[in-house]
C-alpha cells in the first residue's frame, strides 16, 4: 500500500515552484530592459554585453559549490539566503545608475542564482521517493518554462508603462515575499533518506574518471554550445528583435512567449519519444543520444540559414526562434546521461559540475556579440546574426560527431566494472 503523502507536500513544492518563477524573471528583466538601460545609460555595445557576461562570472562557481554544500546543510537556510540575495541585486540597479552598480547587480544575481535549479531540484526530492521524483522534476522545469512566458508578457509591459526601474523594484518585493514566505511555510522532506543510506555503501569512483570520460565530455560540450544562444536572452535578445529588427517591445515580448511555449512542447515531444524507445527496448545510443543530436543538427542549420536571409523579417524570425528551441531539446538528455553515468553518491555533485561547465558559455556569449556589433561598425543585427551562425556551424558538426562519441551504456558499464565494490 501506498503510503500517504506528507501534509505539507504541496505547500512546499508550490513554494519551490514559486522561486523557480522568481528566479526566471530576474534573470530575464536585464534583456527587456536592455534597450532603455542603453539609452539611459549611454552604455557602449561592447558595454552592454560585457554587463550580460557579468551575470555569469560567478553563476557556474556558485552553482558548484552551492551544489556541494547542499549535501550538509539544510536547503530551508540555502534558499533563503538564495532569495536575500537576489533582492539585494535588484534593489542595487534600482536605486543606483551608473554602469559600475549595474555590473555589480548582474554578478551578484548571477551568484545567487547559479545554485537555483540544483538546490531546489534537491529540495523537491526530499519529499519524495527515489522511484517518484520524475514528477518534482517535471514540476520544476515546468515552472521555468513558465516563467519564460510570464516574463515575456509582464515585464515588457511593465517597463513600457512603469520603466525599467520600477519593474526592478517589483521583482526585489516580489524576492523578499517569498523569503518571508519560505521562511515561514518552508521545511525539509524526508523521503529520500533511505536512498542517502543506500548511496553512503555505494564505491566512490574516482572523479578524474567521471569527468573526462568522453560521454561526458561530450554531453557536455553539446549543452555548452545550446546554452549560448540561452545565455543572449539574458542580455541581447531583445535588444536584437528591439533595435536590430524593429521590433516594439510588446512585439518582442511575443516572439519570446512563442518561442518559450515551443521549447515546452519540444521538452514533451522528446520525452515522450525517448521514454517509449526505451519501453520498447531500444539502445541507450538510439532513445538518449539520436534525439538530442538530431535537434541540435536541425536547430544548428537553422541558425545558419538565418544569415542567407536579409530582407524577410518572417523567414529571419522562423530561423531565430526554430534554432533556439530545437537546440533547447538536448538539456534534459545531458542531466539524464550524466546520472546515468554517475554513482548514486556522486550524482548530484556530477550533476552540478554538468550544469555549471554548461553555463560557463554565458560569459562568453554577450561580451562576444557585444565586440561583434562594435566590429560591424554598430550594426546590432548583423553582429548578433554573425554569432548565431557561429553557433549554428559548431553545433551541427558537434552533433553529428556525438553520435559516435555519446555512449552512455558502455561508458556505465566500463566504469562500474572497473570501480564494483
């Protein structure tokens, strides 16, 4: 008989799913705002995107180490302190102008949301048992998703009636109240302390071996190159559809609603495929890696045939926001191939060295398009386009090699024959 859930089980995961959305829109607001933060500002292009790599300089090593620790200390106080300093971000750009405060607000965001998704998928798995925590994951990520499509209509809303400032303002209430909130209401789950004893027996393998084995390596690099274009929405993105194409800033707003939608129904799409080829007993290559390979080889020439298009604004955004979504599909298969490859002790510390070697591509991303534009003489469009097509080359080839490179079942198997206890 199934046990009954905890009582408060709801009210927690509701909480979870809350700061997932919080953390969306924080991330998000700095790429609405960007082209009044320009103006205003008087920022450089070079400027800007230097300001969008910021965000990222401390995002990985926080993610990492926020991960680790998150094995010994309660999440109830890690979360807490997460959304404390998310509030003080945004409270610094809004009661300071100037481009030194701005950087200093992206990298402290940058800080306190680098753990995000690890802390708070840990959290969630704490009230259920191993062999039911598919559904807080599914959870959580849906609450991300839905964070891209609030965001994409609030905020440019927001900023178009109330300004930039104002909205920033907003989002660090909106922080502090769910700080209060989880500080209150929040509490550590139990359920997983079973599956803690079980991995505490398991043989630790040696991490040089886990991490530069080529699956892993590979993977890797794959979600590093589909994080890119990601990374551009945090800083470039609407800046692009804004000033490059001409876009109003509700119009933007939609095209990133649709494209944020799509990347929902592809996650979907992909997963159900992929859980169906392993039902019917399908190969770990052909219902983990051809998927995945396959939507960054289409998505990657999608972003190459944006530069043959020049003139027709339809085909250009059709290629824009196909590439990203396709692209999009291969992140839930890198955290699946990586625990299948893990030890159950090592996993979430694999998992966390996963997410933050594939967000190490946000501190490139902006600052590059950022001299892109300055070498194109101002041009927003062609240096933002010249870079997703740089993006689209390295993916297609990439892809096309990992389906020879990916092994997640012989990689599993080399390891554990190696590393039994």
């Amino acid at each position: 008989m199934t046990p009954p859930a905890p009582p408060r089980r709801p009210l927690v995961i509701g909480l979870l799913m809350a700061v997932m959305v919080i953390s969306v829109l924080d991330k998000t607001i700095f790429a609405f705002a960007g082209p009044q933060i320009i103006d205003e500002l008087q920022l450089s292009a070079e400027q800007f995107g230097f300001v969008g790599s910021a965000f990222f300089f401390l995002y990985s090593l926080s993610g990492i180490a926020v991960g680790f620790l998150a094995n010994r200390f309660p999440t109830r106080w890690i979360l807490s302190l997460m959304a404390l300093v998310w509030t003080s971000a945004q409270l610094l750009v809004t009661f300071a102008g100037g481009l030194g405060a701005l950087t200093a607000s992206r990298l402290l965001l940058g800080a306190g949301c680098g753990p995000g998704t690890a802390v708070t998928q840990h959290a969630s798995f704490k009230w259920y048992a191993p062999e039911k925590q598919v559904l807080p994951a599914s959870l959580l990520q849906v609450s991300i998703m839905l964070g891209g499509l609030l965001g994409a209509i609030a905020l440019p809303f927001s900023i178009a009636h109330f300004g930039w400032r104002s909205a920033y303002l907003l989002l660090a209430g909106l922080s502090l109240a769910w700080m209060l909130a989880w500080w209150l209401l929040g509490a550590e789950g139990t359920q997983g302390a079973a599956a803690d004893r079980q991995a505490a027996t398991d043989r630790h393998v040696p991490y040089r071996h886990l991490l530069l084995n080529r699956t892993f390596v590979w993977i890797s690099l794959m979600c590093f190159l589909a994080y890119l274009p990601n990374a551009l929405s945090f800083s470039w993105s609407a800046v692009y559809l804004q000033k490059g194409l001409g876009l109003s800033a509700l119009q933007a707003g939609y095209v990133m609603f649709a494209a944020t939608l799509s990347i929902i129904v592809i996650n979907l799409l992909l997963s159900a495929l992929s859980q169906r080829l392993l039902q019917r007993g399908a190969s770990a290559r052909r219902s983990l890696v051809l998927p995945p390979m396959a939507c960054c080889m289409l998505g990657g020439l999608a972003f190459c045939a944006l530069g043959l298009f020049t003139q027709d604004l339809a085909i250009k955004l059709g290629c824009y926001v196909l590439g990203g979504v396709l692209l999009n599909g291969v992140f839930a298969f890198g955290m699946t191939i990586t625990s299948h490859i893990s030890p159950q002790r090592q996993r979430g510390a694999m998992l966390a060295i996963h997410v933050g070697s594939m967000t190490l591509s946000g501190m490139v991303a902006p600052w590059a398009v950022g001299r892109l534009v300055t070498l194109f003489g101002g041009d927003i469009a062609q240096g933002f386009e010249t870079a997703l097509h740089g993006i689209g080359i390295a993916a297609v080839v990439c892809a096309a090699l990992g389906l020879y490179v990916i092994t997640p079942a012989q990689t599993r198997q080399r390891l554990q024959a190696r590393w039994a206890s």
